[in-house]
C-alpha cells in the first residue's frame, strides 16, 4: 500500500489488485471475447435514450436539432472512453472507476466513486426496468390483455412487471457470464434490426418542412425555470432557455443517458480471456457503432413529424402510427422491450462486479465478495443487487431520476480522466497495451467537456447528487475505513 496505511488516500498497488484476482474463492472466470464485450457495450448504450428520451428533448428543449446534441454527448463519451481503454487494459480487474482511482487517486476516493457508480448503475437498471414495464404494458393492450393499473403503469402501486423483469434477469446473471452473454447476443440483434428498420422505413416519411427551423430560437419555458433551470444559467445569472445553441447542449446533458454504459465494458475485465487487447476494442467499438444509430433515427423521427408534436413516451413507435404504419410500431415495441431486457441486465451486471471488488476490499462486508463455486458468478453481491433493484423498480416512479444517473456518471468520468494522467506520473512504467492519445490534453479535454454537461443538469439533480455522496461519507467513516484490508491487512476470506 501507499501513502501510509492510515491515510484515507493511500492507494492499492497495481500488482496487488491483480493478485486479489487470483484468490481462491475470489477468482471469475474469462469467458468473454472481443465481440462479446461490443456486444454488451451495444446492448447497454441502445436502450432508453434512444427509444424514450429522442422525443422528449426535442420538443422541450432542441428541436430538430436533438441529433447535434446526441453528437455532442457522443464527443464527451469518446474523450472519456479513450481515457477508459488505458485503464481497464492495464489494470484487468473488477470494478471498473472504483478500481482504477484505487491505485492512483486512493482509498475514499475510490470509496466516493464506488458508491457515485451505485448511483449510476442501482438506480439506472431500476429506472430502464420501469420503461421496460411501460412498453410491456402498451404491447400487452395492443393485443387485448390489459393489466390492472394498480400493478403497472405510472399509477401503479407496485409496478409488478418491473420487478418481475429484474428478478428474472437476476437468475440469468447467476448462472453465468457466458449465458448473460448469449442472452445479450441474441436480444442485441433483435434491436438492431429495429433500429435500423427505424431509419430505413422512416426515411419514405420524411418531410423537409419538418427541419425548419433546424435549431429553434432560443424561448423562455416552464420546462427550465426555477430549480428544473440549469446550473450554468442559474450561475451566470442568464435568463433559463430552452432551444436555440444552449438548448442544444442543455439537451446533451441529458440524451447523455443514452451512452451510459460502454463503462460497464471495463466492469467485466476479469472475465474476458484477453483484456489488453479486447477492452478497448469493446470500449471504443460500441461507442462508435451507438453513436451512428443515435444520429440516424433522430434524423429520422424529427423529419417524420414535427418535434412539438413527438410523444414522451414512445416517439419512435408513435411516429410510425402518425403516419399510418402501426405494424411498424408494433415491431418498435417488440424492439424496445428487447432493448430495455439487456440495459437492466448489463447495469446489474456492472453494478454486482463493482459491489464485488469493494467487498474483496473490506470496504464492504467480505462475505458478499464469495464467487459462486458452480457458476463462477459473484452470486451473492448479484442477488443482493437484484433484490434493492426489484423494489426500486417496483416501489418508486424514477423517471425523474433519469437526470440522477447522468449526473453520477458524469463524475465518474471526470475521476477517472484525472487517474490517467496521475498514472502516468506516479507509474510510467506500467506495461500499457492501449495508450490514450495526446495526454495530458485529451484527459483535460474530457474533465472540461464532463464538467460542463454537468452544470448543464438542473439544480435539483445537484442537490439530490449531494445528498447522496455526504451519505457515501457517513458510511466510509463509520464501516468502511475501519474495515478496510489497508488497515487491518488481513487476506481476503480469513
């Protein structure tokens, strides 16, 4: 250990993580290959932001516009993924930021970030399992069977396909990667197809008229005002606007969630046979192959009905229905539901890896970071996710949260952007398969980029964030710091 072992930022050596991969009890299995890992990359990034935020943001705040602003998030995510690739290829362990701010940055920063990514990837599954339950429900009345609304829907009062959907995916996730990847396989393709049946059929839609304006003068709405006002308007003191340039951005910050995820690439890197090589391939390709679609169906949908009149709910399936062509909004169901399944999925599966490598730190309680000696699974930190991630789903409407998640991610991102240019510093002789390009000027390029979208998030999303890091705090103090393998030294399952 470094910096003493009574510091709270004294760091875990590289060498040392590595060898706590190899621990009996401890160790997961590779099963994962390059593909594998684009694959989980695209079937986390296509999910909600493309199926339910696309409409939204652009009548509320881009207009036409909203496939710029997908091009900016895209642009912020690329900085922070070359940033990524360095690291999940040099440091192959569970727990993606957490780990790599542990052996460069230290202990309650990596603390701070585990407990932020909680944030993004806990409460991400459980707010994509509710917008699984509101297609599932819509699919299921399309074909005469409609479910009560006190069990589904925005009134329910326990959302049950929610929940349900989670605890099956649960089981999936504990019988092994290698099925978990199967699934995401097949399930992939199925809303690829859509997607790009999406861009196809609606190009025979399109109506120029419905471009112009392609970025709408700047407006004053109720949709900006008060605490729902970005940060960055509130702090200069400008009059809160949607549209015009600032809406563009504003709307960034936002479809932002819809690339949350090619992190949860690195989170597996103990499970893939060569991580040097593949991660980032994975990293990189499935941003690249995300971004593309994103850009093509707002195009698509903008030009196909005018963006005050896009549903929030469903806009791509309800654009297809304004024009008279519900068979293919029917298939955008199907695609949605399918594209939802692998997002909660994937962030259950990010979230119990970095549960895991907490608790094989003592961070957490060590008993949670037992790996299943059948499956190869992190069984318990799995199922302990599954269940907090159930009632969530079940218990609470998180579509106000949906600006929660980014704004956790944001800060991850930020993290581990400084990490790679500390490891540069403290560690240049690392073996490093994959270099970030241009440091430390791509690194400061990705930290500014993350900073502004987040002071583009509103004040209310700042506050709850703040509310949940002081009790991230709390907790490092009262268990974690006093638990923690760096004080007691102690191996990990004595």
């Amino acid at each position: 250990m470094g910096n003493g072992s009574k510091s709270i930022f004294r760091t875990k050596s590289i060498e040392q993580s590595i060898r706590d991969t190899e621990e009996p009890g401890h160790r997961l299995r590779r099963n994962l290959s390059a593909l594998d890992l684009t694959v989980f990359g695209i079937g986390v990034i296509v999910g909600t932001g493309i199926f339910v935020l696309t409409g939204r943001v652009a009548r509320e705040l881009a207009g036409p516009a909203v496939a710029l602003s997908f091009v900016v998030a895209a642009i912020v995510c690329a900085l922070a993924a070359l940033c990524y690739a360095e690291f999940a290829s040099t440091i192959p362990v569970a727990g993606s930021a957490y780990t790599f701010s542990f052996a460069t940055i230290g202990e309650f920063p990596a603390w701070i970030i585990g407990w932020d990514l909680m944030l993004e990837m806990a409460l991400g599954a459980a707010v994509v399992a509710v917008g699984w339950s509101g297609y599932f429900t819509s699919l299921l009345s399309t074909a005469g069977i409609h479910l009560p609304a006190s069990i589904a829907g925005d009134t329910a009062v326990v959302n049950v396909p929610a929940a349900v959907i989670v605890l099956i995916l649960t089981v999936v996730l504990v019988l092994g990667i290698k099925l978990s990847s199967r699934v995401n396989l097949v399930v992939v393709a199925v809303k690829v197809a859509v997607v790009l049946l999406v861009i196809f059929a609606g190009l025979f839609f399109v109506k120029a008229a419905n471009y112009t304006p392609f970025i709408p003068p700047a407006v004053t709405t109720p949709e900006v005002e008060g605490l729902a006002a970005p940060l960055i308007q509130v702090m200069f003191g400008v009059t809160p606007v949607a549209f015009g340039v600032i809406g563009i951005f504003s709307a960034a910050a936002i479809v932002f969630f819809a690339y949350i995820g090619f992190d949860v690439v690195a989170t597996a890197a103990e499970e893939t046979r060569n991580p040097q090589r593949d991660l980032p391939r994975g990293i990189i390709g499935s941003l690249v192959v995300c971004t593309v679609l994103y850009v093509g169906v707002s195009l698509v949908v903008v030009g196909m009905e005018s963006y005050t009149r896009l549903s929030e709910s469903a806009p791509l399936a309800d654009a297809f229905r304004a024009v008279g062509q519900p068979w293919i909004a029917g298939l955008i169901s199907v695609g949605a539901i399918a594209g939802l399944t692998t997002v909660v999925m994937i962030l259950m599966l990010g979230q119990s890896r970095i549960l895991f490598a907490m608790s094989r730190d003592g961070l957490l309680p060590p008993s949670l970071a037992q790996v299943h000696p059948k499956y190869g699974t992190p069984a318990r930190t799995t199922v302990v996710i599954g269940l907090l991630t159930a009632v969530l789903a079940g218990l609470i409407p998180l579509s106000a949260l949906a600006e929660l998640v980014n704004i956790g991610t944001l800060f991850a991102f930020v993290v581990v952007s400084i990490g790679i240019v500390v490891l540069r510093r403290t560690r240049p002789d690392l073996p490093r398969a994959f270099r970030t390009p241009f440091v430390p000027v791509l690194p400061a390029l990705s930290v500014l980029a993350c900073v502004y979208l987040m002071l583009n998030l509103p004040v209310e999303t700042w506050l709850r964030f703040l509310v949940w890091m002081l009790l991230g705090v709390v907790i490092f103090f009262v268990y974690g710091r006093r638990h923690s393998r760096a004080t007691v030294q102690v191996p990990v399952g004595k």
